[in-house]
C-alpha cells in the first residue's frame, strides 16, 4: 500500500483517492456489462477508453470530489469506488460500483458504513441518499441492512433511498 495515500479504513478495506494508477481495473469495471446494468439504464454498447476514463479521474481530483477506490487489505485487490456527489444543504448522493469478481463478499455493507460516518462525522451532512434500480435486488437489500429508507419512486425503475444522521448507528 505504500503506493497509495490512505484516507480511511476498515478491517478489510482501504479506502484511498482515485489514481490514474488504477485506470486500468477502472476500466474493467466499468466497462463490464454486469456492473454497468445497475450504474445506467442506457444501452449504449460503446466502451469507456483510457482518454475517457482519464478526463473523468482528472475531473474528479481537480474539484475534489468525496470519490475513494477501495483496496482490499488481505490481497491489495482493486474493490471498486465509493462516492458522496451532488452535496447541497447539509445532504450528499451516495454512489458506488464494485467490481463482478469483488461482489457478494459483503464489501458493500462494510464500505457503505464507512462512507456514512466519514459523511456524517467529517463532512457534517444531516442527510445521504441514493438512487438504485428496481432490479437491483442485492445493492436494495444491501442498502436496507446499513439503515437507508426508501422514500420515493419513479417511472424510470428508480427507487429512492435515504439516511439520516440521527438515524445512523455508528
């Protein structure tokens, strides 16, 4: 890990700002089909490539946005990312994406909760919420067990959720 700055940690994960570093497992991830189904309705078939993927990075970096990749401690494997976005009047969008090989392995949960308290402690937001599909089952549930609500839908197969500090057990 000595090639990345930590931010924040968990008992398994590491969670650092983006790098060009990883454009590669970036890349991957988003460019993988069974990722990007619950990350955009669009059927668009056209890939990201690198010049993309690195405009969106340096993007990222230059209006210091609330992104981290999530590295996993045991075997320094790329997760995925996890992102506050849109913050406006003490309230944040929570996004995340992780890798196809990364998923059922509870690394939700764990970083979602990590994401929360730096939220809520750090940032000082009163509110996060996100937007998820309704065929999302696993990222739904996953978002029930760490304590969203949800609070509206539209005809778009989109379920909103919510979390408010008060509400949030750290």
């Amino acid at each position: 890990m000595n090639d990345y700055k930590i931010i924040f940690e968990t008992d398994r994960i590491y969670f650092i700002k983006i790098t060009e570093k990883l454009l590669n497992e970036y890349l991957n991830m988003i460019n993988d089909y069974e990722v990007k189904k619950y990350i955009s309705l669009s059927n668009d078939e056209n890939k990201i490539t690198k010049e993309q993927e690195l405009e969106w990075i340096n993007n990222k970096l230059s209006n210091n946005a609330v992104i981290f990749s999530m590295i996993e401690k045991d075997s320094n494997n790329y997760i995925g990312n996890i992102e506050i976005m849109s913050i406006n009047n003490n309230r944040g969008e929570l996004g995340i994406a992780i890798t196809k090989n990364m998923q059922d392995k509870h690394f939700g949960q764990e970083s979602i909760k990590a994401l929360l308290k730096y939220a809520f402690n750090t940032l000082k937001l009163d509110e996060v919420f996100l937007k998820v599909y309704d065929f999302n089952l696993r990222g739904i549930a996953c978002y029930e067990k760490v304590g969203f609500e949800r609070y509206d839908y539209d005809n778009e197969h989109t379920i909103y959720m919510k979390i408010k500090r008060e509400y949030y057990e750290y």
